[in-house]
C-alpha cells in the first residue's frame, strides 16, 4: 500500500513512531504505529489529506468519531487514547491496537452471518 502523507518510518509528535499502513477507507488510512514512552503497538487513524480542504464535512465527521469514542466502552468498540493534529493541521486519532482480521477476511473465510450473529 503506498504511503500518500509519507508517514511510516516516522515519528508523530516525539510519541508514536509510525511502523506501515494497515488500512485504507474512504475517509483515512490507518497506521500501526509505537506508543514510544510506553512500548506498545497503537493504531493511528489519519484524515485523508485531499479531504482536508476539499470537505469541512468530513473533517467534522472525523472530529465528531474522536468525541464518541471518547465516550464509548465496550469490548466491540475500539478505545481512543489520544487524538490531535500533524504539523501540518491534518487530524489523527490514535487508537488501541487489536490483533485480528478484518470484517472483510472473516466474511470471506466463513461466508454470510445469519441475522443473529450480526
């Protein structure tokens, strides 16, 4: 997966030395990345760069998620542990890293759920 923002290899805010990219959506790229002071693997969830200027929406959307899951607990809700800006103003959030497969890899290994299971 090519780097767009030229993160990986890099670290953010002299906190979170960014390792590769795990996922690519609509709206970011997500980054595994080490918390430096602590040792461990976060995530770190970026806004696309072309999103920045061309869509105040979804540079709300993404400031709205940060808000929420702040406030959520859950053992199927990811934690938010921080969230700020790259030097250059685009937004992140930093996330707690779960091993694991992606929806995508579980439906492709074990076929449609049945409505309960969703």
């Amino acid at each position: 997966m090519r780097d767009p923002l030229g993160l990986v290899g890099t670290t953010i805010d002299r906190r979170y030395e960014v390792r590769r990219i795990v996922a690519e959506g609509g709206f970011g790229l997500v980054y595994e990345a080490e918390a430096v002071a602590l040792g461990v693997p976060v995530a770190i969830k970026v806004l696309r760069a072309e999103l920045l200027e061309s869509s105040p929406e979804a540079r709300a959307r993404f400031g709205q998620e940060a808000k929420l899951l702040v406030r959520m607990r859950h053992p199927a809700i990811v934690q938010l542990s921080d969230a700020a800006h790259l030097d250059d103003g685009t937004p992140y959030l930093v996330l707690e890293w779960i091993e694991g497969e992606t929806l995508d890899a579980f439906l492709a290994r074990v076929g449609p759920l049945p409505l309960r299971a969703t």
